[in-house]
C-alpha cells in the first residue's frame, strides 16, 4: 500500500471562483481524489466524483441542466448529494451513491475537503482578512507545477533562493548575509528575516514608485514567513525607507504587501499553485494591481523549472541523504507538522477500521 503523503482531512484551494462558472464542470484531481465541480442549484458550487457510476464516463466532460450534472456520455443526471437523479429511460432508484464532498466558496476561491466528509467545518476554511477589506487589493493566478507540495513549502520557507533564482527582480547579496529566526508556536511556523539600510531590488523599487515613494534612497526590508496546515504559506513582505521602523513604519514610508501561497497536492508529485499578492496601499489603483500581479507572475515562473528539474533528481535519486541547514529550519518544521498529522490521520483511520469490524455481525457461510 502507497504511504499517504498529504493530509486528507483538510480544506484546499481547489480552484478560483471564475474557473468554475454556467454550464461547464471542472474536473481536477486534489490529494489524489478526481472531482467535478460545477454551478448547482442557485448558483450554489457542488463537487462530486468525477466518475459516472453507468460506464465510468468522466462527469466534467459533460454539462450542468437546471442545476444537475449530466454526463455527456450517456445522459445521467447527477445531484451535489451523489445520487443519480435522472436517465433517459431508465429507473435510476437503483444506482448506487457516488461520493460527494464538502465544497465552500469563498474568498474568491473554491476550496475542498477531499478526506472524511464527516470531519469538514466550514468553520475551519482560515479567515482572510486582506480577501474581505477594503483597504487591500489582491491580484493572483494559478500554475500547474510538477512536484511534491513539500518542495513548494521548502521554496517558499526558506527565500535565501531569491538571490541566485529571481536574481533580475528581488534578489540581492543582502538576503545571504542576513540570519534567518525560525519558531513555532502548535501547528504555524514562522520564519522571518530582516535586512536594514539596503537599497531595494528592482521589484521593490517599482513598489516603492507605485506607493510614490522614492526608491533610490536606502530601505529596511523584511520577510516573514508564515506556514499553516496542511499547505499554506503567507509570506509578509516589503520595504520601507531606512530609519522608519522597517515593519511597523507608517503607510507614507513603506510598501509592503502578503504574499499568497495556497499549495495544492494533486498526486504525490504533482500540485496546483494557487498565488498572488494583497497589498494594503492604493487599494483602488487597478492599473498597480496588474502590474504587481504580471511581475510576481514572472517571478513564480523562474520557480518552475528549478522545482520540477528538483523532483526529477529526487526520483532518480531516492535514497540520497540531503543536507540539512540552518536555513531550512522552516521547511524541517513544517514537515514535522505534516507528518505528525498524517501519521493521526492514518491511526484514526486504523482505529475506525478495527472498531468496524469488531462490529460487525458474525456471518454463517454454506458451501
């Protein structure tokens, strides 16, 4: 049996909002589990398995009708309960209930509980407070990247890599030479370094202009990093001219903003990377949202080939000892974490399995 490498029994990103609208399911695979999301009922979001129980069709190849999803092999029609509502011809009393799972919207994403459906609380989806101000402008996008989730969760604990991978934007010397302090406090992480009277890289220079804001004078920077199960990672990050107070200086001194990582498995060594920016100045600039948004773009991208390149070593390489270094110290955490959870979740699991059959009524067989 293949060892469970993510949490299960946890709220994921699954899409934004906008991937799934009219009459178009979506079909993605999250934690190894093949899902059909669409528009039920009033606009309400559903997720079902992608799997018609007549001959195994795909579901998200088909359609939404007045609120069903009608598989667009044969015509069944499918409820956000699993259960088969309609099919020409047929008496459908019979078929057997597919899974269904727990689906919210909200935040302008649509996230997904893909382990027990009798575990989700909808009250457990983390608030976001920079998704429902309107002091914060956010700006993001979605990349299909082939790696393990933890890889990602490394890369973004541990930004020493922005000297040497995003070198051209906000990269610098300074990010090496500065120490990096890691805590944890229950299941969060955090990681966070600071660098004072620099000169800010030309990312956080552009930043600065778009706060109007000089940009050639020297800047405090920071960054803290800021992990929390099973796959998130808010990153604060930004500038503000030296002498100010670096993090706590005052809106007129800095920008600063909250980068968004919402880290998706798909398989083992695959995930959907949901990312973007919040910032809390000129929320209402659109024209600065875009811009922000098209360079981050391009700064995650660098990321791509280094992480997959990366996955593609560990596999050819399985049993490599790799070294372990005061830098990593957030990404070791963080796994810690996940692996103290997925080891619960297994022996839940094994508990559960037990009791059931321990319950079950002894049964007398004839041949």
């Amino acid at each position: 049996m293949k060892k469970q490498t993510y949490p299960k029994n946890a709220w994921y990103v699954a899409a934004m909002s906008e991937e799934v609208a009219g009459s178009k399911p979506l079909g993605r695979k999250i934690c190894g589990e093949s899902i059909a999301f669409y528009r039920s009922h009033g606009d309400e979001i559903a997720a079902v398995l992608d799997f018609c129980p007549h001959r195994g069709a795909a579901l998200s190849l088909g359609y939404v009708e007045e609120g069903l999803l009608v598989c667009g092999y044969h015509g069944l029609k499918m409820g956000a309960d699993g259960k088969t509502k309609e099919m020409p011809l047929q008496r459908v009393q019979g078929f057997p209930c597919m899974k269904s799972y727990a689906v919210e919207e909200r935040y302008g994403f649509i996230w997904v509980w893909p382990g027990d459906q009798s575990k989700a609380n909808k009250e457990d989806i983390p608030h976001l407070e920079w998704a429902v101000s309107p002091e914060w402008a956010y700006g993001g996008g979605l990349f299909h990247i082939n790696c393990d989730y933890r890889l990602m969760i490394d890369n973004l604990m541990d930004l020493t890599h922005e000297t040497y991978v995003h070198a051209s934007s906000i990269g610098q010397k300074e990010i090496d030479e500065s120490p990096v302090f890691t805590t944890v406090e229950g299941d969060k992480v955090l990681t966070s370094r600071y660098m004072e009277n620099i000169m800010a890289p030309p990312f956080w220079k552009a930043a600065l202009r778009g706060n109007g804001l000089a940009d050639d004078v020297p800047v405090d920077r920071w960054q803290i990093c800021r992990f929390s199960p099973p796959s998130h990672v808010m990153i604060d990050v930004g500038v503000a001219h030296a002498g100010h107070g670096g993090f706590d200086a005052a809106n007129e001194y800095r920008a600063g903003s909250t980068v968004v990582d919402f880290i998706t498995p798909e398989t083992e060594t695959s995930i959907w990377y949901f990312w973007g920016m919040a910032r809390n100045f000129k929320p209402n600039d659109q024209a600065l949202t875009d811009a922000i948004q098209e360079g981050q773009g391009k700064i995650f991208t660098e990321d791509l080939e280094v992480l997959e390149r990366q996955q593609e070593n560990l596999l050819a390489f399985p049993d490599y000892d790799l070294l372990k270094l005061d830098i990593d110290a957030g990404g070791v955490q963080a796994r810690r974490i996940i692996d103290r959870i997925i080891a619960e979740e297994g022996a839940e699991q094994k508990t559960t399995t037990s009791s059931a059959q321990k319950s079950a009524p002894l049964q007398t067989i004839s041949f």
